[in-house]
C-alpha cells in the first residue's frame, strides 16, 4: 500500500469577480438534506442571475430508471441552458426524452463494450459550432463517456470519467484515460478556454468525502486518481480552477454529490465529492456561482451539480445565451431511436463498493 500522500491543487488561482452564494453549498452538515426520493416541490430552485448561462451535470445512473424517480420533473423545474449526463446505460439515443423544441441540440455517446453500460448525453439550447465524441482512439472510446462541444468562447467536456474498479482492477486503465484527457483538454485550450464537467469519479481531497482515513485504497481516493487529478489541475497552457473548491473551500458535507445506495449512506450524509466543474483559468472571472442540489436526492445515488457561467460582454456577439450559426453537429444527423426497455430491477449497476468490510459503512466507496 501506497504512504500517505496530499493531493493538493494549486493555491495560487486568482479571485473570480463576486460569486452567488447559496445556502446548498454553504449548508453545515446538520443541514445537510437527507431525503431518499426527489423532491415534489422545487420552489427552491432559483432563476439563473441575469446575464448568466445555466449549465448542468448529473449522473443519473440509468436513464431508464431515473424518468421513474422524477428525472423529467427536476429538468423542467431547474430548466438548464446545458444539461450535461453521465451513466445513462442506454444503448441508442432515447427518443422524446427532452424535446427538441426546448433542446434542438442532443449529443448521445453510447457503449460499445457491453448494453446497458456508462454512457453520455448532452443537451443543449445554444447550438454548438462542433461536437465530437470520444478521443478518437481505440478501444479507450469504446465505453461511451466523452462528449466534447465547442461553443463561440469555451469548448465543453462533458464525461463520464472510469473508475478504477473494485480491488483497483482498472487502475491502470484509468491511469491511461487520466493522461488521454490532459492531452485532449491541452489541445482544445490552443484555441478557447474549457469548461471540464460530469462525473469525474476522484475525491480529490480528504474534505471531499465522508471517511477519508479508511479509504485510501479505495476506487476514487486513491494517491495514484487524486495525484493525477492534481496533474490534470495544473494544466499545460495555464492552470484549471476547480470551480466549487475554488469559491467554498471549507464546504465539506453540502459539497457531496454521491451518496451509496448501501449502509444507509444520504441517511448518514456518507458521501463523497465526485462531480465537479473544472475550468480553464482564464474563464473564472465569467463564473457567477455554482450549486450542489443536495435536495434532489433519489432519481439517482448522485445529486445534480451547477455553473452559472456569466454571458460575454453586451457588444459582443458571442453571448453563450445566444444560438449562433456554426456548422452541422454530429447530434443533427443523429436520429432518434427508441431506447430499448430495461427492467429496473435488472439494472446492471455500478453498485456502490464497500471497501474491506461490507458489513461497516465506514468504507463505502463507488464502482463503475
């Protein structure tokens, strides 16, 4: 076993311009919500501040599943100009999901490897100018979990990043798509800053999760994932900002985004932090805020996480609001295919790992 090692990012990032404060990333843990099923009443939901563009990420752990939990309802509710989704296991795009009068613009990036496996989407109102999916390279595209978008001032990627696996089996794997993603996220910053989202499967630092100390060994906290993370912050052309741990850095229970369906886990608010916005240093002074919906608990063992991302200037044409010309997407081309019916009891989930002693909840860790 590996000694003990901080994986720090860089301290030295700039102060953005004022950003929104919300009571669900600054909750103490007693305040941390709890519920088991989402919510029927979103009131709490706020409008996106003026000027600003709202972007979402959710893992929703099967897709099929979820739209039976009150996946539709929260979208409806939170209403995103970009909804970015991981572990949908669907094997073709899901027909009438989300309109397309409200989201002309819908990326799938499906499994080859297996059915009903991993899995991205990417929803969106504003048009992008290209979308791609994938690294382009074998077999390391074959699980479905990249989905890039270039937009007029950012290019955006949103993923599914692998975990390592129980007993670390695909630690090594992991380690490749680690270094493939620098290298991605180094090419498209020569010619925008990235915005870098979804479920990144890594609790970068020990307030990032729940029980740190018995987890060292644990998919998703181990020295080898957290260091490479650190790695991927560091950046080639300029550093990246880990948005949420940039604006609240002593946020530790309001700040999880997954909660095991095992050892009552959200009961005990054992979480970990494994969703994240990661960008480019220089667009950190357009970020107006991010929220951990801590609240919407239930249509997945993840909680949605959110950037407000400020609109470029007035007089510029540019407005990430605004649906500009660009050329034909990938998703335009792509037709809606009905998604094959899964039972949801027949789910082949990545079951929430125990590490060492499934008996305790003091190692509960993630699988995929």
């Amino acid at each position: 076993m590996a000694g003990k090692r901080t994986a720090d990012g860089d301290a030295s990032d700039p102060a953005p311009k004022k950003a929104l404060t919300t009571s669900s990333t600054l909750a103490s843990a007693s305040s941390v919500p709890n519920n088991k099923t989402m919510p029927t009443n979103y009131s709490f939901i706020e409008k996106a501040p003026s000027g600003c563009c709202k972007i979402v990420t959710f893992n929703v752990n099967s897709l099929a599943a979820s739209c039976k939990k009150g996946f539709k309802e929260y979208v409806v509710a939170e209403d995103p100009d970009i909804l970015c989704l991981q572990e949908t296991k669907a094997n073709q795009p899901m027909a009438f999901l989300l309109s397309k009068t409200q989201y002309p613009h819908q990326t799938w990036h499906c499994s080859r490897a297996k059915k009903g496996y991993s899995g991205t989407a990417v929803f969106s109102k504003i048009k992008p100018l290209r979308v791609t999916t994938g690294f382009g390279a074998e077999p390391i595209d074959d699980e479905g979990r990249l989905i890039t978008l270039e937009f007029d001032t950012f290019h955006l990627v949103a993923c599914y990043v692998p975990n390592a696996g129980d007993k670390l089996v695909r630690l090594d794997r992991r380690m490749v798509w680690d270094d493939a993603m620098r290298t991605h996220l180094a090419a498209l910053e020569q010619t925008k800053p990235v915005i870098y989202t979804g479920d990144l499967n890594v609790a970068h630092n020990e307030i990032d999760l729940a029980r740190p100390d018995t987890n060292h060994r644990s998919p998703g906290f181990t020295d080898e994932e957290r260091t490479s993370f650190s790695d991927t912050l560091r950046g080639a052309t300029y550093p990246r900002v880990d948005v949420l741990r940039h604006l609240h850095p002593d946020t530790r229970a309001a700040a999880y985004t997954y909660f095991g369906y095992r050892a009552n886990c959200r009961e005990k608010t054992l979480g970990w932090r494994l969703d994240y916005f990661v960008v480019s240093e220089p667009l950190l002074a357009r970020v107006a805020g991010v929220v951990t919906r801590n609240q919407c608990y239930g249509a997945s063992d993840h909680v949605p996480l959110l950037l407000y991302l400020r609109n470029v200037e007035a007089n510029d044409d540019s407005k990430c609001s605004v649906e500009t010309s660009g050329t034909k997407t990938e998703s335009d081309e792509t037709k809606d295919e009905p998604l094959e019916a899964k039972d949801e009891l027949d789910e082949t989930k990545d079951e929430p790992l125990e590490a060492k002693d499934k008996s305790t909840d003091e190692n509960v860790a993630k699988s995929e």
